[in-house]
C-alpha cells in the first residue's frame, strides 16, 4: 500500500518568526499515522529539520548539479545538509515561470536521489489544456518525461488552473488522471509503481479533504496556502488519517 502523506509546500512565504506554526504541525505529526513533510522556504530549512521530530522537512527545488559556479541555486546535497529529506521538483511555478523541462527535472530527480533525498515530482496540466481534451496526454507525457530510474519518489497531480485559485476538479476528473498516472507507474516499475504515493495537489482545504482523500489513488496532498497556518494543516492532516 502507498504511504498516506500531507505535504506542506510553503513556497516564498514564511520567516523566523513562522517557526512557531512548524512546531505546531511537528507537534500534530507526532500523533499522525500517516507521513507528513513540511518544505519551508531554504533559509527556514536548518531550523525547521532541528525542532521537527517525525514531521520530514524537504526543500522547494534544487540544482541538477552537485556543486559548482551556480549562483543563487542550491544542490541536492546541500538540502540533504540541512537535514532536509524530500525536494519539490517540476513544481508549475518552476515549469512556467523558470522553463524547467521534463528533461531537466529528471536531472534534478537523479541527483535527489543521489543525496539521499525523496523527490516529491510536480505534474499537471493548464487551464486551455483541460479545455481542449489533452489533460490526460499532457500529464502522461510529464510523467514519463521526469521520472528518473528508480520508484523511490512521490508523485503529485497538480492541475495548473486549480492552485491557488480556489478551483478544484472533479472527483471524476481527479479519479481519471490518478487511475492513469497509477497505471503508468505499475507499467514503468512494475509492483514498486504500486507503492508510489500519488498526491493530489491544488487548493486543497480542510472543507474538501475529506472528499479528495476518499478518491482511490489519491494517496494525500500537496498543500499550498492551507499549510502556512497549522489552524489549517491540521484538519488536512486528520482527514487523511480517518480517510
Ligand atoms: C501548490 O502550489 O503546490 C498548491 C497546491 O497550492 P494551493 O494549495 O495554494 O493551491
């Protein structure tokens, strides 16, 4: 069975004085049956991994390279040296707005895993992609286009038009892409596919959880807005519990 996981992604948000809401939600993990991974903002990180407990803590992206002449990026080592454990890669906000190809998040899924890190893989589809019947397609392809070799990685389906924009899919929309999705992993990995956690992602809140997480293969969330305020989180964190 894939692991039930509530993923945080905080994105540019968040400073010092946030650290006392990670305490809340790392309080909360300690009680969850299930996996929960918070990735604050880099210079959080270090603080975040040392007060955490089981919540893991992961970063929000990272170079393909181990080391080198890359100014303002950071590598998979250097998370993994915060006592990071998961990295968010090919996240829309990085596809769109940096180009990263599929291609290259491959790169950066190799080099995770390389460092001893989970890469949690963002795919999803835009708004005139839906409309125009190739969500399916679209999402397929970024799946076999990022995924490194190896089945140690956590997928999210992160419609594009649904994040931060208080729309959400279907439940038959939802089912279609994870049904999908799940059946290329088990194609690709074989019985490892099975037991890769497939999330769902894009304005997850406590008021529709419950109805996300009852959705067969959707193995938990990705939490944008909802996991700044642990007040938020956690109703997240305990529907997925009961789910
Ligand atoms: C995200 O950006 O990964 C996300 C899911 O954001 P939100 O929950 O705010 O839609």
């Amino acid at each position: 069975m894939p692991q039930k996981i509530a993923a945080g992604n905080w994105k540019m948000n968040g400073t010092q004085a946030s650290l006392s809401e990670i305490q809340a939600i790392a309080e909360a993990a300690q009680e969850s049956p299930c996996a929960t991974i918070l990735c604050p903002p880099a210079h959080l990180l270090h603080r975040a991994a040392s007060l955490a407990g089981p919540l893991a803590i992961g970063g929000q992206n990272c170079h393909h390279a181990p080391s080198g002449a890359f100014t303002g990026d950071i590598s998979a080592a250097q998370l993994a040296d915060c006592g990071a454990s998961y990295v968010i890669l090919g996240h829309s906000e990085r596809r769109e707005g940096y180009g990263e190809s599929d291609s290259l998040v491959r790169a950066k899924a190799q080099a995770a895993l390389q460092s001893g890190l989970t890469p949690i893989i963002c795919l999803g589809e835009s708004q005139e992609q839906r409309a125009a019947g190739q969500a399916l397609e679209v999402v397929l392809a970024q799946l076999s286009g990022s995924l490194p070799d190896d089945a140690r990685v956590i997928i999210a389906y992160e419609p594009i038009w649904a994040i931060g924009t208080g729309l959400v899919p279907t439940v038959a929309e939802i089912t279609e892409v994870h049904d999908a999705l799940r059946a290329q992993l088990h194609a690709i990995f074989g019985a490892a596919g099975q037991e890769i956690s497939i999330l769902y992602g894009g304005s997850v809140k406590p008021s529709n959880a419950q109805e996300i997480f009852a959705i067969t293969h959707v193995n938990g969330a990705l939490v944008g807005g909802a996991s700044l305020k642990a007040e938020d989180f956690l109703p997240i964190m305990r529907s997925l519990a009961e789910s």
